[in-house]
C-alpha cells in the first residue's frame, strides 16, 4: 500500500484535531447536565454497574463448576 502523502496528513491531523475538541465539548456539556459523574471514578462506575445485575456484562449466563478429576481419573494418569 503507498504511503499518504504529506498533505493528506496533514488534512488528517486537522481532522483529528476538530474531532478531538468537539468531542471535548461533548464530554464538557456532559458534565454540565450530570454533574454526579464528575465525581464517581472509574472504579466506583465499575462497581456501581456490578451491582445492578441488569448492566453485568454476563448477567444471562450462568457460571460454571470447576471440572475436578475423580479418584479413578488420576489414577489412571
């Protein structure tokens, strides 16, 4: 694949650079409408979310048992 030219580039770091203030302003108005998310860390969100089972990742699948080997089974290895 040829490499892009430098004025593409630079078009792309201008976009980038747009792209990163708008989102800036996203988050910034975000924050303005709840303010309680400035003050939750990530860790406490994490935790917050594990505690409602309707937003656990794997809330639907059951968990399983440890296989363990009978006394036949390392026996016989």
């Amino acid at each position: 694949m040829p490499r892009p030219s430098a004025h593409i580039l630079a078009f792309a770091e201008r976009g980038a650079e747009v792209r990163y203030r708008e989102l800036r302003d996203e988050i910034a108005s975000l924050m303005r409408q709840f303010p309680h998310l400035r003050t939750l860390t990530a860790r406490s969100r994490r935790a917050s979310n594990n505690s409602n089972p309707a937003l656990a990742h794997n809330s639907g699948t059951p968990r399983r048992k440890p296989r363990r080997m009978s006394a036949a089974a390392r026996k016989a290895v």
